[in-house]
C-alpha cells in the first residue's frame, strides 16, 4: 500500500512538473507576443511632394504619372483628384476624362528617394527594426526603443511632427501589436491621422465598429 502510494504520488508530482514545463513557456510565449508595431504611410505621397515644391498645384487635383496621350498610368493622385474617383494604377485617360482640368506631373523619383532617406533617418531615432514596404511606407517595431518611450502612440505622434517639420509632408500611423492591425489602423483615418488598436481591441474582435479611433489634436 505504502509502495503504491508513493508511486501515485511521485506519478503526481510529475504530472505537476509536467504541466509547470508546458505552461510556463507558453506563457512567456504570449508575453513575447505583445509586441508594439506602428505602420507609417506618407499621405499621396507623390502628388505631396509635387504640390510642396509647387505652390501654384496646391488645393488642385493632380496627378503624378504618365500623360494620357503616352498611355500613362496614374501613379500618385492628390486628395482633391481623388474626389473625381481618381486613383493610382487608373489610366491616364480615364483620369483626365473623369476631370478635365487635372494637371499631370511627371514622378521626380529621385527626389521622393531622398525624402523616404530622410524619413527613414527619423525612425532610426526610435528603433533599427525598420521594414520598408515602398517609399513611403513602412512597419516599426518599437517594442524595445533606443528612447524608452513606454507608448508607442507616443513614438507615432513624435515621427509624425518630425515628418512635418522636416520635410513639410504629413503622414499617417497606425499602431497596434502586429503589421496587419497597425496597418489596419492607418488605413482607418487617413490623411493626417493617428489611430490605435490597443490588444484587447485587438483580441476581442477585429470588427471596425469595435475599433476605437484616436485622433492627435496635433492634427
Ligand atoms: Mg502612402
């Protein structure tokens, strides 16, 4: 009987330590999984920057792409040719026939790389974890920052204002706990924008009228 009792308990007690070896990984595991992405998206980029340097093409719908008589394509359109129905990847002439007084700039891309350089130079002030998707576009992992900032709202809000300051452009940021959220975000409150989708948002549902969105009052 005593045999057999200390058996079951030993059979116990590994059953314990079994339970402790799988649960503790897995629960540094989901730890390690809450981390702090912010997805920043430059705001018709191209179109911006030509209207930045052009003062007589602001408040005006332009294009930037190739003219309708080369069978061009639209590659940035600003805000106000997007309310024509205008958009990238539309064919020239359907964009001018959409809005016949739209204005055609040829892209500039060497100076649209010079300011995704710079920008990038502002989110290497936060963190080397850095994944371009295109110019004016791209994913940081702020998790664990070179500043320490506990928020990462905060780091987005601080990129943000360095943008504008720096190069005149706005941008948009979205902030979350993984890429598809954090660029989820940004797409919810564009231009100018800020928007979080805190984890329990997140975890709850993905549904956009659960999504709490956060405008800065910089904006
Ligand atoms: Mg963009």
């Amino acid at each position: 009987m005593l045999v057999y009792y200390r058996i079951s308990n030993l059979g116990f007690n590994l059953l314990k330590a079994r339970l402790l070896v799988v649960e503790l990984p897995l629960e540094q595991e989901s730890v390690a999984r809450t981390r702090k992405i912010v997805h920043v998206d430059m705001d018709a980029f191209y179109a911006s920057v030509e209207q930045r340097d052009n003062p007589s093409y602001r408040g005006k719908p332009l294009v930037v792409g190739g003219s309708p008589n080369q069978r061009g394509v639209v590659a940035a359109a600003s805000y106000e040719a997007r309310k024509f129905g205008i958009h990238s990847a539309m064919p020239s002439v359907t964009a001018i026939a959409k809005c016949p007084g739209l204005i055609f700039v040829r892209p500039r891309f060497d100076v649209y790389r010079e300011i995704s350089t710079s920008i990038h130079a502002i989110f290497k002030r936060y963190t080397d974890l850095v994944e371009g998707v295109a110019l004016d576009e791209a994913y940081l992992d702020v998790t664990e920052n070179k500043q320490n900032i506990t928020y990462a709202s905060t780091i987005a809000r601080y990129i943000k204002t360095a943008i504008f300051q720096e190069t005149q452009l706005t941008a948009t940021a979205g902030v979350s706990i993984n890429k598809f959220l954090a660029k989820m975000a940004s797409g919810q409150n564009k231009p100018n924008g800020l928007t979080v989708i805190l984890p329990e948002q997140a975890m709850s549902t993905t549904s956009r009228k659960r999504l709490r969105f956060c405008r800065t009052a910089s904006d």
